[in-house]
C-alpha cells in the first residue's frame, strides 16, 4: 500500500483499531419545556464526540416545529469500537424558527454518556441536564441497533393524489410518516418527509434509508405509513394510512408505480359511500449496495491534495511533495513559522480553481481521483458571497475543502460554511448538494500531537468521498495488488 493510503488510513483509525460494528441511534424526547404561554419549543438535538479533549459535532437531527415530544426521523450512524472510551454528548437547542441554525438557538440542555452504554442497554433513558447542571425534567430516549450483514440502502420515491382536504381557507399541507413494527410490537419511526404545503397531489422529495432501518432485512416486515395535514401549532390532523411491506415495495424496482388507498378508519365507518381518503404511489424503489471508505481505497481511488496558493509547502519547488499526511502535517510545522500571512482572504478562487479541475474528472471513465483542498487562513474570509456560491456547486464534484484556522481570529464565518448553522445555500438559495466543508480551529491543538490533528483534519472525508460516489452510483474496482 502507498504511504498516502497508509498514512491515511492510520489517522483515521482504519487499521489501528477493530470495528466491532457500526450501530444506528434514533432519539426521542419527553416533556421539553414551552418557550412561553404562546409558543411551543422548535427542538433539534446536536450529537457531539469527544476527540483528544475537544467535543466535535458529528451530526444533527431535523428540527421539528412547536413539539414538547418530539421523535426523529434522523438516524445517526456511528462505529462502534469494542476496546474504545467513544464519549458522547447530545444537546438540545430550541431553534428560532425564522432560521434553522444555532447562533439565535435556546440552550435548552444535554445528556453525555458512552456509545458503550447505549449498545449494551439498547434503549437509554436520561432526564437531560439543564444549563447549569441541574436535573431537568425533560428525558431522552436513545435506542441503539446494530447493523449486522445487509449494508444496503433503499430509495424510495412517494406521492400521492385526491388527499383529504382538512383546512378550510387553504388546501391540505400533506407530509408522509413511515414506521416499522418491530417483534416486541412497539412501532419505530423509520422516515418523515417534508411537507409539501396546499397541495393535495403532493409529490414528496426522494429519500434514502438503510434496508436495517426499514425492515430489518425482513423484506415481509409490516410498514405502518400514515398521512398527515401539517398544522403550524403542531397538532396535525389525520388524514389516513396504509399497511406495506417492503416486498411490496420492490415492485416498484423496474420503475412500475405501486399505489395503496390511504385510509381513515373513523370515516369508514361513519361514511356509507366512503372509499378512500387519497391514494398513495410509490413511483421508484432504488436498491443501493452501498461501499465504504476502505473498499474505494483499496480499489484505487486516489486522494489528491491541494494548499491554497499552490506554493510549495516543503519550500522544495524541485520536489513539493510530502510523503503522506504526517509528511503534509510535519511540512506545515516547519513552514509556518517561515510565513507572514495576509489579507484580504479571498477563497472562492481557489476552490474555482481545484473545482476545475475535478469537474474534469467527472467526465473520466473511472472517476477515481477525489480533490481535497487545505486552506489554511488566520482571517475572516472577505469573498463569503463568491465563497458560498463555489462550495454549492463544488457539492456537486469528487471534492472536499478543508480550512485550518489559524489564530484567535472570529472563524464564525468558517464554522458557518461547515454547516454548523444549517444548510449552507448560496445567495441564490441553492442548497449544497452535499456536506463538503470541515473547518478545523488550529488553537484547539496547540498542545496536541500532529496526529491528532491530523485526525480532526480528516475526520469527515471518508463519509465525504464515500457519499460522493454512492451517489453517483460509482463501485469501486477490485482491490488491486499494491506493492509492499
């Protein structure tokens, strides 16, 4: 294996520890409190890890709107390691709900505990602590599944027609909730989509799960859907549901729709002439054999990296690579003291420039060579409107950007094209197509070894090259020979 794969392989934990096994977390939460008379919380849970003393975010759920219980349809995905502490922390934010990231958000509390607690338990139950460290009567439910075999993952496209119209000076705002019987009879929310506003054809937005999450690889596992009109205050009304199964589902595979009549029980029986109460289509049902991070690499894939500038780093013009990414961290040790760094901090050219470059790649036959940018900046950036329009269309290329700040400098505008304050869209509204951006504060490592924070570095580029190709529905090739 080449000392980039190696090396990079090392730092991200690859070979260094076993995996026992990569488990799913679904939240719920009990009894958050309201905001006021008036107004009912908007609650989203943030899940950190801990990672040599600095807690990092590693994912989010959806924000649901006016609940005190709510239940989320987001599934983290996490390793799980055997011989590994892996520290969590899941807070609550109440979100403002003009605007779906935390900078305005309500602290409203937090649980921390081990991933090792909740595979051993299955299902944790905590009453989360409120800011300040005392006990709040709000309590989570963390329920743990390992995901054992089948890796594939199911895409599904639903819509519907004729629904029931349940408001009086507008038309239905119609959302679709999907749940899963599982064998102790209780029933687990496997997806919620959006709502498609005044709209009783609604056609909801394709999604993907993981076939664990759907059925639990039992293809005639039965599949509670029900249909709703999405109400602001949260009290939605019912409009009606259906019983299906996955083996129902794949008849939707060859692009032949599948449709069941969405009933309403009550209406049933109070109405003599009552037939339905809208029908509901399943237009495509897309198997996915999804690969991970090690399968691209050992297939072939090459990580090409960048620095800002396109200067050598080494001071070597002669040689400017660096041999792995030690050899990348040990060139920026010895370098920065070397550099006086400058504005204004223009960054949108640059990743025009690696973006060019990748959008070449694309239209390769392989498509094996995946771009990573390292930006490393002591500013804040002084292009942001061109910055976020090239990160939305770079979302659609073999590319990732990572920016090393460097400094006491206000990075908020870094943190906020990491997505850490929501979906970053482009002036236009364009959102990105997917998460390509990992913003690194250097101070957080000033005491650390380069391992570390090459770790941190690195982090999110496996799910990144990963979510890339999966979704262009590029298989890695058969692991080839590699030299010793």
């Amino acid at each position: 294996m080449s000392d980039i794969y190696e090396s990079a392989a090392n730092s991200l934990g690859l070979f260094s520890s076993p995996c026992l096994t990569k488990v799913e977390l679904r939240v719920t939460c009990k009894g958050i409190p309201d905001r006021d008379a008036l107004s009912k919380p908007d609650p989203c849970f943030v899940l950190k890890m801990q990672s040599h003393g600095q807690w990092m975010e590693v994912d989010r759920t959806e924000v649901i709107r006016s609940c005190v219980n709510p239940t989320y349809s987001k599934v983290f995905t996490l390793d799980f390691y055997f011989e590994e502490v892996q520290r969590l922390r899941l807070e609550l934010y109440d979100v403002n709900s003009s605007h779906n990231g935390l900078k305005e958000a309500d602290f409203l509390g937090s649980l921390e505990c081990t991933l090792g607690q909740i595979v051993s338990q299955r299902k944790l139950c905590k009453a989360l602590l409120r800011p300040g460290g005392s006990v709040g009567k709000s309590i989570i439910t963390i329920t743990a599944e390992e995901l054992t075999g089948n890796d594939d993952y199911i895409e599904l496209s639903f819509s519907a027609r004729k629904l029931d119209d349940k408001d009086f000076f507008s038309k239905s705002d119609p959302f679709l909730e999907i749940y899963r019987l599982n064998d102790d009879a209780t029933m687990q929310l496997v997806y919620r989509t959006e709502t498609v506003m005044n709209n009783l054809n609604p056609v909801w937005k394709t999604f993907k799960v993981s076939l664990n999450s759907l059925c639990s690889g039992d293809h005639e596992r039965k599949l509670q859907c029900t249909v709703w009109d999405w109400d602001s205050n949260g009290k939605h009304d019912y409009i009606g549901e259906f019983e299906a199964t996955f083996k129902e589902m794949r008849g939707a595979i060859d692009g032949r729709q599948v449709q069941w009549p969405c009933l309403n029980p009550k209406y049933r029986v109070k109405k003599k002439n009552y037939k339905n109460s809208g029908i509901v289509i399943l237009n495509q049902c897309k198997i996915i054999k999804m690969h991970s991070f090690l399968d691209y690499i050992m297939g072939g894939c090459q990580i090409q990296f960048t620095v800002s500038h396109d200067f050598a780093v080494n001071f070597n013009e002669d040689n400017p690579e660096c041999a792995g990414i030690q050899g990348v961290v040990e060139a920026y040790q010895a370098c920065l003291p070397k550099l006086q760094l400058y504005g204004p901090t223009n960054i949108a050219p640059i990743i025009q420039k690696v973006a060019n470059t990748a959008s070449q790649e694309v239209h390769t036959k392989e498509a094996m060579q995946y771009f990573i940018l390292l930006i490393l900046t002591d500013g804040v950036i002084t292009d942001m409107a061109d910055t976020r329009e090239a990160i939305v269309q770079a979302s659609h290329l073999p590319m990732s950007v990572i920016i090393v700040g460097v400094g006491s400098a206000d990075f908020s505008d870094m943190q906020m094209l990491d997505g850490d304050d929501g979906i970053l869209r482009s002036l236009k509204g364009e959102p990105v197509l997917r998460d390509i951006v990992q913003f690194v504060p250097f101070r957080n490592f000033k005491h650390a070894s380069p391992a570390a924070l090459a770790k941190s570095v690195l982090a999110e580029v496996p799910n990144q090259v990963v979510d890339y190709y999966n979704s262009k529905g590029i298989k890695p090739k058969v692991p080839r020979q590699f030299g010793p």
